[in-house]
C-alpha cells in the first residue's frame, strides 16, 4: 500500500543548546590525581558533599567527565604509553553500581562500604575520547560516592604477573631514543617505502587494498559478467 503523503505547512524547528568548544588543558607529570569535586556532572540524582570532597550518586543517570582533569590519552602514543586509569570510590552495603567506565565497558563495581579503588584494565587498549564514566544503575534506596581519578603514564610494553621476580618491572628509556620519535622525517623513497611497509603492518584494510591493485592488471583481463557476478553486486 503506498503511504499517503500529508502537507504541512508549518513545522517546528528542534531547539538544542549551542554547542560550547572548550581548549584541553595540557595536564603535565607522569601520574597524577583528578578530584570528582572538580569535575563536570550532567543528569539528575547526584549531590556535591563538599565537606567530604566527594560526589555522592544515588538511582541512576548522572555523566561525570574529567576531560579537562586528565591528560589527552594519546599524547605519548609515539612512545608506546597508555593512560592508566584508577577510580576511588564507596557504595553502601548492597548498591551493585553499574558504570560504564573509561574504557567504553560496562561493569558492575564490587560493593565497597569502606571505600575501594576500581582499576580499569581494558584502558591498556583503549580509553573514550570523552573521558566520562556514566552511572547506569545502582539499587533503590542505595548510594554510591565518586572521590577521585588516579592516573598515571605507563608502557605497553607487559610483563607477566609470574615473571616479576624474575623481570625489571620499569622500563628504562633515555631522553635522546624519546627525542629521535618526535624529529620530523626526512621525505624521500627510503622514508616513503617505511611508511608504507608500517603502514601495510598495522592496517589490515590497506594491506587488502595493496593486494587488489597488484592484482587489477589479471582482473581486467577476466569476463566483465563473471566479474560483476564474483562480486555480488546487485542490479
């Protein structure tokens, strides 16, 4: 049956906040701490205790972002670091609080009446561009408080836990190996082909690419409706 098309002619407009494009604060040091209190909190059931330096929640709803208090996540990519990530929190004694945390997951924190601290490990592979945890669920008549964020630089290069007695458990690097990631290369054939060998590496996308045009001169040579017909494609 064909849809029956109305006119109208007057249609309201969407009515939205403008949007506010705030500048990073470059955060320097090798680890530090991001106060809740300072944080920027949206949504409903959530309180500001001051006097406790803490963010009390209760039900769900509130996003609370430490975008401006943390450093940018992929600031020391070049040099194989990642921004680990610590929450300090504490829930009363049967809250079950569902986050999604900074690393894009969703989990449900150990219940901590003396307070706890939660390490996100999945941060070792990615952390949200937002730097926001969002407090999904926690149970009627049950609360939770949000203290701080602890973070701190580390390498992606892992050890085993079974391997410290055995294995350096710091990385030693020195200024002049971390100074060489961040001199600007020189453009010519030997730096091309590097890039383009990294390149083929670490994206398998562009290595299929790289087969397919190596392979164009024996596709162009094969049956026109065999080739439409290998592909899939539809009329």
């Amino acid at each position: 049956m064909e849809p029956q098309r109305e006119f109208f002619p007057l249609v309201r407009k969407t009515v939205m906040p403008r949007p506010i494009f705030e500048t990073q604060t470059d955060i320097l040091g090798q680890t530090g701490t991001a106060w809740a209190v300072n944080a920027k909190v949206y949504g409903y059931n959530w309180y500001l205790d001051l006097e406790q330096n803490l963010i009390e929640v209760y039900q769900a709803g509130p996003a609370i972002t430490f975008r401006h208090l943390l450093p940018r996540k992929d600031k020391y990519e070049k040099e194989g670091l990642y921004l680990k990530l610590k929450l300090a929190y504490r829930t009363t004694e049967n809250a079950n609080v569902n986050i999604r945390n900074f690393s894009g997951n969703h989990v449900t924190l150990p219940n901590a009446v003396e307070g706890a601290i939660y390490d996100d490990p999945h941060t070792y592979w990615w952390v949200t561009d937002d730097l926001t945890i969002n407090i999904n669920s926690i149970f009627s008549d049950e609360k939770a408080w949000i203290q701080r964020v602890d973070w701190e630089w580390v390498s992606k290069e892992a050890i085993y836990d079974d391997e410290l007695e055995t294995k350096d458990l710091y990385v030693h690097r020195s200024i002049e190996e971390v100074e060489k990631l961040y001199i600007p290369q020189k453009i010519n054939e030997n730096s091309i082909k590097e890039f383009l060998i990294d390149k083929i590496q670490k994206d398998h996308h562009f290595a299929k690419r790289c087969v397919a045009m190596l392979r164009q001169d024996q596709l162009m040579n094969e049956d026109l409706i065999k080739l439409f017909e290998d592909t899939g494609i539809e009329l």
